[in-house]
C-alpha cells in the first residue's frame, strides 16, 4: 500500500514511494540503484570517482537491470565535468550534487533536461540551491552517516528548509532508516526522504560483509562526528563508526597530519593490488583484505534500528508501508 504516502515529487520523479537511496559512495553501484528503482524507489549511482568512462559503464548496467528512473550523484569539491558531461550525453533523468556550489552547474543540468538534486546542511546554503534553479533540495541533518556537510539536526533543519525555498520540493536525509522516520520527515514538510546507512546495508549495496555486520551491531552512540578519515577529501566532517583507528587519533589527542598515529599504515589492499591507508576515506569493499575494520566504516545514527542485511526491495515496501500506517488518520 503506497497511496498513503505517495508525493507530488513522486510524479515528477516517476517514482511510486517518496524514498531515494543516497549515494553511499563506493557501496552505490547498479545493483543497489536497479533493485531500489525496481521496487518503486529512487536509486542513485555514485558516480564522483569513477571517471567518465565507467560512468557511462555504470549507468548502462542500471538500465539492463531495470526500466526505471534511477539517479547519479557528483561531489563538486571534485574534478567532475567530464563524467557530468558523460552523465547527461547518457541521459539520465536526475542528477544530485553535493559539497559545492550548485550555480556552476544546474544550468548544464536543466538544459539537457534531468532533473537537479542539491544536498544542503543549512538554510543559507538551501536558499543559495533554489536560487541558482535547484529542482530539489536534500536537507541533510547532523545525524547522517558518511560526510556531513552542517551541524543542525534533521528535526529543525527540515522545517526550516521547507519554509526557506517553498515551493520547491524537499528530501529529508540523517537519521532516517524506517517508515516512521519517513512519516515523521512528511510531517516535517519534507515530500520524501533520503536513506543512505539502512541501504549501506542491503544485499546489493557493495558493501563489505565486514561493514554490514558493524552496522548490524551497532549503535547510535556508536557512531562519531569527526575529521579522522579525511585523507582524500581534507577537512570535510563525517560521521563513521568507532574503530581502532579513530580511538588511536582520539587517544592521542585527534592530532593533525602528519602527527596521527600510524600515519602512512598500509592497512588493507584491493582487489588490483592497491593499497589503502589508515586515515583513507576508503570504505571496505568486496575483495579486500587486511584489517578491513581499521577503515573508515561509515554510519549515521539511524544505525540503532539496522538489525539485518536484508534485499533492498523489500527494504522499500516495508518501509512504505510503515510510514502509510504510521501517518495520521490511518486505519
């Protein structure tokens, strides 16, 4: 049952439930992207680090995998333009950035006719989006796993947000991982939501089962707000999982490089032989090996309700049903 929850931003996104998988870095491949959009969803790829080749790849594989619309996600700290460019000659229908200015982008994105998603952590920066064209707006709360960008809870932000760039539509992402977390992010204003560390574990996320099982296990208070795993993407606040790594750093008073203990560690290597440092913003992949639980295990602090690696597909009904349950006025 989705009528209860359904959207106007679902129409626009031709979409049947108001929830977009974020894109959970390396963890966001086709097969996350095609299950989530084949069971009425938004699925997204991250596309940042793949170079224009292997997005165009990447965004093949989703459209053998399903006929739905599906999204791609561009850091814009980053050198991006070729793969954006790739992206839009592909023509896919959504495009989200993050973590720079949107203005130097969402004209290109408009005119080849997709739709422009821009992920915010405050209302200034909400208010800049929608001034430059933004189709939507992610307001992304302080309770979100993997980088960060504010440090204002989702409960205020997202209000506030909607109130600022109306009419322009709304996602809430941070500490969403249920159909009550989705209830409560409509009731906010917000006409969806954006879930990233209940996706990072499912069945076809690309996520380590290393990772999977710390999410499983842990907690909200488990998780930390912190600059340790930023080599790679300096000086950009995240929110992972406690480890060896960050109690090392915290133990030894958080220092700055090159004074971080075990600076340099080699502390696993991938399939291709690479190696991946201790402070690396590397999550564990499939493949690896060494001491994969030093790395940066990404998680928000809706990681309290992850219990299970379960199928995306399903992950999306349930939590649709229970937000239509959970909404006022239902029977």
């Amino acid at each position: 049952m989705t009528g209860g929850i359904r959207t106007p931003l679902c129409e626009r996104l031709g979409i049947d439930v108001p929830i977009v998988q974020a894109p959970v870095g390396s963890a966001a491949g086709p097969e996350l992207a095609a299950a989530v959009a084949d069971a009425g969803g938004l699925g997204m790829l991250a596309v940042t680090w793949l170079g224009a080749e292997q997005a165009r790849d990447g965004i093949r594989r989703v459209r053998r995998l399903t006929p739905r619309p599906f999204g791609v996600n561009l850091v814009l700290d980053f050198p991006v333009a070729d793969t954006l460019d790739r992206c839009l000659a592909e023509g896919v229908p959504v495009v989200s950035t993050f973590w720079g200015d949107p203005g130097a982008v969402s004209g290109q994105i408009r005119a080849a006719g997709a739709l422009h998603m821009h992920t915010v952590g405050g209302v200034a920066e909400a208010v800049h989006a929608a001034g430059c064209g933004v189709d939507i707006v992610v307001a992304q709360g302080w309770e979100a796993g993997g980088h960060v960008r504010g440090t204002t809870t989702t409960m205020v932000l997202v209000p506030a947000v909607v109130d600022a760039v109306a009419p322009v539509p709304v996602l809430a992402a941070g500490g969403i991982s249920d159909g009550r977390g989705l209830a409560a992010a409509l009731a906010l204003g917000a006409q969806g939501a954006w879930l990233g560390t209940r996706f990072l574990a499912s069945a076809e996320a690309r996520s380590h089962p290393v990772h999977r099982q710390h999410l499983v296990d842990a907690g909200a208070e488990d998780t930390v707000h912190t600059h340790c795993f930023d080599d790679g993407w300096p000086g950009a606040a995240h929110r992972a999982l406690r480890n060896g790594t960050l109690r090392r750093w915290e133990q030894a008073g958080s220092p700055s490089r090159p004074e971080r203990p075990g600076e340099g560690d080699v502390v696993a290597v991938d399939g291709t032989g690479r190696a991946h440092h201790r402070y690396g913003d590397q999550i564990p992949l499939p493949g690896m090996t060494g001491d994969l639980t030093d790395l940066a295990l990404y998680a928000g602090q809706s990681v309290e309700l992850v219990r299970a690696v379960e199928p995306a597909g399903e992950l999306i009904r349930r939590i649709a049903a229970q937000a239509t349950a959970a909404r006022p006025g239902a029977a």
